[in-house]
C-alpha cells in the first residue's frame, strides 16, 4: 500500500513536471510572439511585400519588437501589413518613422524595418498608419542584371570578331601585328638605318681628323694675312690718295 | 455457482460476437482476406475500447498503476535516447552549415528537427519498443493462463480493467514523455554546440524560442497523442487477440511492436500532411 502511494507520488511528480515543461515551451514562444506583453498595432501599405508573411518579425534599430499579424491586400496596388510591436518601444517611435521590407541574411526570411524619420513629430499611436518605403524587387534587379549580360554577350561576341579579323590580318592592327612582309621591311629598314647610320659615323670621323690637321695651318695663315691687312691699311691711312685732300 | 458459470459463458459468447476471435484462421489463408479480416477485428476492437472507456465505472487506480508502469519507467529511457538524438544531430549537422558559414543557425535548425519531427517519432518508437511489446506479452500471457476468462468469471470487465487502462495510459504518458524527450534533446543540443565552440545557455534557448512558433508545437504536440493511442491500442489488441500457447506470447509482442512503429510512421505522414495543407 505504501509503495502504491509512492508510486502514486512519483507518477503525479512526473506528469507535473511534463507539463510544466510544455507550458515553459508555450510561454516562451508566446512571448516572441508578444502574446504576454502589453503591445499596440501599427499598419503600413506597400505596392509589394516582397515575401513578407504573417509572423515574421518587426525590427526597430536592429532589435526584435514585434511581429506581424496580418497582411490584407487592399487594391491591385496596395497591400496593408498590420503589426503588433511591443508597448515599451512606443516612445521611440515616431510619427514620422518608415517602414521598409529588408531581410535576416543573404538566405534568411523577410522582416519588416522601421527606419527613424527626423523625429519632428509626436510619438506614434495605437492603430497609426506609418509612411513606407518600396522594397527592392529582386525580380526588377535581376531584369536589370539580364540586359547588362545581355550588353556583355554583345561586347564579346564584338570583341571576338576583331579578334579574329587580328588573327587574319584584317586592318590596320591585324597587319601590323600579322602582316610578315611588313615586318621584312621593317627589319630591312632598320638594317638601312643602321649601315647609313655607320656611314654617318665614319664621315664625321673623317671630318674631324681633317680639320684637326688643317686648324693649325689655316689658323697661321689667317694670323698672316691678319698681319698684310693690317700693314696695308696702315699704308692706306697714310697715303695721299685717300686723305691728301 | 451455477449462477456464475453460466453469466461467465454468456459474457463470453457476447465477447466472441463483438470481438470475432481468429477469424483468419478460420475463414481464410489468402494474405489479403487475412489483412482486411485484421482491419476489420481491429476496427471491433477500437470501436469497443470507445465504448467501454465512456462507460462506468472507471478504474482509476489502475490507470494510475499503468500509467506509472508505463509513462514514469520509460522516462529514463527515453531521456537518454533524447540526449543522445540531440547531441548527435547538432555534431552532425555542423560541418554541413559550416560550409556555408550558417554554424549560428544550428541551434535553430536541431530545435526545429526535434520539435516537430524527430523528438515525437523517436519517442514513440521507443514507446512501442518497450511499452507495445510489454504490453502484448503482457495480455497475451493472461490470456494463454486464462486469468482473462477467469476475470471474466470474477464478474471483472477484462477488457475494461486491462485494455481501457492500458490504453488510456500510453494515449496520456506518451505526449508527456514527448516534452521531456524534446527539452533533453534540446539540453544535449546545447552540450554539442559547447563541445567546438562556446555559446552561454541564455544565447542558445533565446535563439530557439526566437526561431519557433506554435504551428511548430502544436500539431507535434497533438500528433504524439495518436502516437500513444496506436501503440496502447495495437499492443492491447495483439495481446487480447494471442493465440493460446507459449509462441503467442512471442508473437504477440512481436507484432505488437512491429505494427505499432509501422503505424506510429503512418500516423507521422498523415499529420504532416495535414499540417502542411492547414499552413498553405
């Protein structure tokens, strides 16, 4: 009888504890999902909410605040995203906030972001409608990314027929470049240049040996005739011819 | 006496009518009349298990009894098993998320697999190892030394005192089991995450919690009822229904085990199921 109640003792023990652990559980998903917090609703219209789904969560300078609760399509145009964010983080919030659709990570879900505005206005208030901003369509970039491989595969594909047209010697580059005659005459100029540039060298030789051997002759004879000048004008000066008059 | 005997064999031929008794054997040998004859006599029994467990009086001394036998002794077990599931699967998981520099989300991603999947399937397949199979030998060894005729003539209701109890308790223990299973698995998460690098506990459940939500609870939570409810209901009837015999001993627990984790997977797939078209 006494083990009986102890049995008994340990059972109502066990499915205490079990269930003790399961309402931990449902307390504390409830708390990520603001159901034990005093909270206020916000909305927002977006023309496209990119993804965002009932549940994913509302950041405000990085931190977790919130979550969405509901997204309704209200035209073809507008999409209302209602979501609840928690009481404590009113007062930094303010009229003039935006919202924007981001992500956690390169792989992760979407959240939606509130950006401070300029703060010049009041505190934002229950069931207030905040201004938004249109998140980057992925779709739009990626139309975006295909012109430019477009304009990319165009530029190769040019780029290859000049190539090849350099390959066979078309125009000016190609004959530069692949042209064998040209380069013939090329080396056959240079080879002239270089034999007419030795005969240069050795004219220039020949005129500074001859005229280091006729300086000092050809200097003595004007030194001479230098010296007759001179007589003969002194003679002249002197003669009546010229100042007997 | 007379009295006596005579109810006895009157309960027993009303038994034989609601429940037809190897009726396999008798009618047919082809393995498919032979299935939906099993289907059949396990749909008598079900519907009387509904029938007898609304009805009084109630034996809540022996479903405490059983529910002690077969929720609080397997706690242990599946504890162990849980840690184990856990630790394993986070060492496992590592080096794939690594690669893709996502070793952060290993807490969330073996959260998420224990929650909803891994943490109820593997619990009752241990369930149905142990408590199926202790079960099915259990009735099927009353039923060869006939102590399920003579409670019958002790004007006890065997299938009420035996099978409702039985049945009721796993229905009940397993889903409790299921929660302890699911924080030790978390816990041996954690010690695996600690073993190649070092995240504070706070760190580790705030990322979970921050990760899960009640569509992840719930339908595992719930699910993990009918896991109970099969595996009590398909030991009980395979130990009720033994043939009479030493070797039906053995077979029964065998069967009861075997079909009890074939139907705790079947069940699996149909709540999945269920659960995804719900969410879409």
């Amino acid at each position: 009888m006494k083990q009986n109640t102890t049995n008994k003792i340990r059972l109502g023990i066990f499915v205490s504890l079990g269930i003790a652990v399961f309402i931990v559980g449902i307390y504390f998903i409830g708390e990520r999902q603001q159901l034990f917090r005093s909270t206020f609703h916000i909305s927002g219209v977006f023309k496209d909410v990119a993804g965002l789904q009932a549940g994913s969560n509302v950041r405000f300078a990085g931190i977790t605040v919130g979550t969405i609760e509901n997204i309704d399509i209200v035209s073809d145009t507008s999409v209302r995203v209602e979501m609840v964010v928690d009481e404590s983080t009113r007062k930094f919030i303010k009229k003039d906030a935006i919202a924007s659709i981001g992500s956690e990570g390169l792989m992760g879900n979407k959240i939606l972001i509130i950006n401070p505005g300029p703060g010049l206005e009041k505190e934002i208030q229950n069931n207030d409608t905040i201004k938004t901003v249109q998140p980057i369509n992925l779709d739009e970039v990626l139309l975006s990314l295909k012109s430019t491989i477009d304009n990319t595969s165009q530029i190769t594909k040019d780029l290859s027929v000049i190539t090849t047209d350099i390959q066979t010697g078309k125009g000016t580059i190609g004959r530069l470049l692949m042209d064998q005659s040209l380069a013939n005459n090329f080396d056959s100029a240079i080879v002239n240049l270089k034999l007419g540039s030795a005969g240069l060298k050795n004219l220039m030789d020949d005129a500074k040996i001859s005229f280091d051997q006729n300086w000092d002759s050809t200097f003595v004879n004007l030194r001479e005739s230098s010296a007759g000048l001179k007589i003969l004008l002194e003679k002249a000066r002197k003669s009546w011819l010229l100042w007997g008059f | 006496m007379e009295k006596i005997i005579l109810e006895h064999f009157q309960n027993r031929k009303q038994a034989e009518e609601t429940v037809p008794k190897n009726i396999p054997e008798v009618i047919s040998n082809t393995v498919v009349d032979k299935f939906f004859l099993e289907v059949y006599s396990l749909t008598i029994f079900t519907a009387r298990f509904f029938k007898e467990v609304v009805k009084p009086p109630y034996e809540f001394n022996e479903l405490a009894k059983q529910s002690f036998l077969i929720g609080y002794k397997s706690l242990s077990l599946v504890a162990i098993t849980s840690f184990i599931i856990g630790l394993v699967l986070t060492v496992q998981s590592r080096p794939t998320l690594a690669k893709f520099g996502a070793e952060s989300l290993l807490p969330v991603m073996v959260a998420i697999s224990i929650i909803r999947e891994i943490g109820p399937v593997i619990t009752a397949l241990i369930f149905a190892g142990k408590v199926g199979s202790g079960i099915g030998a259990e009735l099927a060894s009353m039923n060869v030394t006939e102590q399920i005729d003579a409670m019958q003539v002790s004007h006890t209701n065997p299938f009420k005192y035996l099978v409702v109890t039985r049945v009721l308790s796993a229905t009940l223990m397993l889903p409790i089991l299921v929660a302890f299973s699911d924080a030790v698995g978390l816990f041996g998460s954690y010690v695996a995450v600690n073993l190649k690098g070092n995240v504070t506990s706070y760190l580790f459940f705030s990322q979970i919690f921050q990760s899960l939500e009640f569509k992840d609870l719930f339908p595992a939570f719930i699910k993990t009822f009918f896991f109970g409810f099969a595996i009590g209901l398909i030991g009980c009837y395979k130990g009720y229904n033994s043939n009479k015999g030493t070797e039906g001993v053995g077979k029964a627990a065998n069967s009861a085990v075997v079909f009890a984790s074939l139907m705790v997977f079947i069940i699996d797939m149909i709540a999945v199921q269920i659960t995804s078209l719900m969410q879409n």
